[in-house]
C-alpha cells in the first residue's frame, strides 16, 4: 500500500431484495471487494472481524466503513488512517438533533437540514469507532470534525477528522470522514445482480 486511496463501492439493492434483508450481507459483499481491491488479493468473509464496540475491521488490512440506507448500500475504505461512511435518507430530526448540536451546528442545520448534519456527525462516530450515544461529543466545523474529550481522555485520543459530502445516492445524504487529509474517492458502482459471495 505505498500510494494513499480512498474507494467507495456502492450498489442499489431493489425494494423487493430490501425486505429480504441481503442488505447487511451486500454491505460485508462491498466491503470486501473494497479490501480487496486495495489489497490486491481477495478478502474472505472469515478474516473481518468486530471491535467490542462494533466497528468492522481487518486485521493489519486498510481500515473501512459500511453504510446502508434505503436502496443505497456503500463500503468505503481507506490505505491511511480511519475511515467512517455514512448515507441516511432525509428524514433526521431537527428537534433530536437540539440535544447533540451546539449553537454553531444548529446553525448549519437551519442553512442546509439535519441529515446533513447528522451524516458529518455519524461518518464521524463510525471513523473514531464509536456509537451514537457519543454524538453529542461530536462537533463539526465546516469539512472538520473533532471530538470533544471526556474528563480524563486524552484530547490525541481521536484524531481529528476530514469531512467530505457526498452526492452519488439519489435522495439521500451521504459523508465520508478520514483521519489522512483526504483524497479523490475511486467510486465503483456494482450492480445487485453482479454481487456474489467470490
């Protein structure tokens, strides 16, 4: 992995497939591909593994993110530093959003809507590995994130983060967020019908 990279492989999973639920299973699909990709060798399903707090990992591989929202289904991942992905359709909550935002977020939520700010927030939580009861934690800065530290945590503890809107999912928002500044991500759209477990 000399050079850094960032690719996303997504794929729209139809309504009928949705409540069959192969959503997850596309999402660990792309993720692999994704590893594998940057890796230059597949991925097994049996070599990704959880952190006790959730987050998917490979051991000693790039780090990723999956995200999935309606139709859209996304895997991020990333040759330097963390990775978090998120896609939600729009349909956060301004009113939820008062108990995790301070005044200068509150702001950009009444400029550009909540699930924009939400998805900063989320991509965010999923890059440093955490869940969303920490979302209060987060503050966002225009394309920045960091991580307001609890009594006694090192402030180096979660580095601060890249933020980056993205505009590929057709009525939903979406964000990346990375530890390494960012750079140009590699899109690769894979049809439903093509995903399989090889």
């Amino acid at each position: 992995m000399s050079s850094h990279r960032t690719i996303l492989y997504y794929s729209a999973v139809p309504g009928e497939l949705q409540a069959n639920g192969p959503v997850s299973r596309t999402g660990r699909i792309l993720a692999r591909r994704a590893l594998g990709e940057l890796l230059g060798r597949n991925v097994e399903d049996r070599e990704v593994r959880a952190l006790p707090g959730g987050k998917p990992f490979l051991p000693g591989g790039p780090d990723f993110s999956v995200s999935h929202a309606g139709a859209w289904v996304a895997a991020a991942a990333t040759t330097r530093g963390q990775i978090g992905l998120d896609i939600e359709i729009d349909a956060a909550d301004g009113l939820s959003l008062r108990l995790v935002c301070d005044a200068a977020e509150l702001a950009v939520v009444a400029e550009q809507g909540a699930t924009s700010m939400w998805v900063s927030k989320e991509a965010a939580l999923k890059a440093w590995g955490l869940g969303v009861r920490e979302a209060a934690r987060v503050r966002v800065r225009s394309a920045a994130a960091h991580l307001e530290p609890n009594a006694g945590e090192a402030a180096t503890l979660y580095p601060p983060l890249y933020l980056a809107p993205l505009t590929r999912f057709a009525g939903a928002r979406a964000c990346v967020a990375t530890s390494a500044p960012p750079t140009p991500i590699e899109y690769r759209e894979i049809p439903c019908a093509l995903l399989d477990d090889h």
